[in-house]
C-alpha cells in the first residue's frame, strides 16, 4: 500500500543535463529525494520497479517522449489496478492546445521551462493534499 501521507520521493524524467541538475538541486534543497530517468522509455522501468510520490515528466525527449510515457504509467495504472500518481509535464513545449493535450494524455498539470526553483516547489506542493 502506497502511503501518500508525505510527498518526498520524486521521479524525474528528463534528456537534458542542466535541467536534470537544476531540478535535483532544488529537489534536494526543500527535502525531497529523487530518481533520475533521461527519456520516457527508462523513466517507465523506474516507475515499475519503484515507488513515487509524484513524477515530473519533461515532453521532448528521445526514444520515448512524456506523452507516449504518461500513456503508458495510466494504462498500467488501470490495468493493475495501481493507485494513480501525480504526473507535471515539465516543458519549453507549450503552445495554445497543449494544456489540452497533456490533459488527454493523462497529466495533471503542467510547469513551462525555463521555471525558478520557487516554481516548482509550488507546484508540487499544490499536488500534496
Ligand atoms: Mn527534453
């Protein structure tokens, strides 16, 4: 049974070096810990062989993007009868439409890049009660 009491373990799904530094030092430095995916395909793995409290799921990305990604955590989600995890998109890709196809594919809200440390913090929190 997952214990949603206190949100601290963190997955991140993202390519990019200094957006994978930037988020785990602001990770680190408010008391969350976190695991690191580089695209969606390994950040899936993770997400079955681990436990989180919340995923923060960047878009772009090689091999697997965070849509296709996202798609596939709900649809293990349903089909295992999983509780269901908090996913942010994390992107520079938000354009009119996007909000609505995030939605579609399952995210719960989304942060646009570039973002400050505050931000983020906020937004995670907002998905903690
Ligand atoms: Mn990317």
């Amino acid at each position: 049974m997952k214990s949603k009491i206190k949100l601290k373990h963190v997955l991140l799904v993202e390519d990019n070096l200094l957006n994978q530094k930037f988020a785990l030092a602001v990770l680190k430095m408010n008391g969350y810990t976190a695991d690191v995916a580089e695209n969606g395909k390994i950040g899936l793995e993770k997400y079955k062989n681990n436990e989180y409290d919340l995923i923060l799921m960047d878009i772009q990305m090689p091999i697997m993007d965070g849509i296709e990604c996202t798609k596939e955590i709900r649809k293990i989600e349903s089909e295992n009868n999983w509780e269901r995890i908090q996913i942010i998109a994390v992107t520079a890709f938000a354009m009119p439409g996007d909000e609505q196809k995030f939605l579609e594919a399952g995210l719960d809200n989304y942060l646009a890049k570039p973002y400050k440390g505050p931000d983020l913090i906020s937004i995670i929190q907002d998905v903690n009660h």
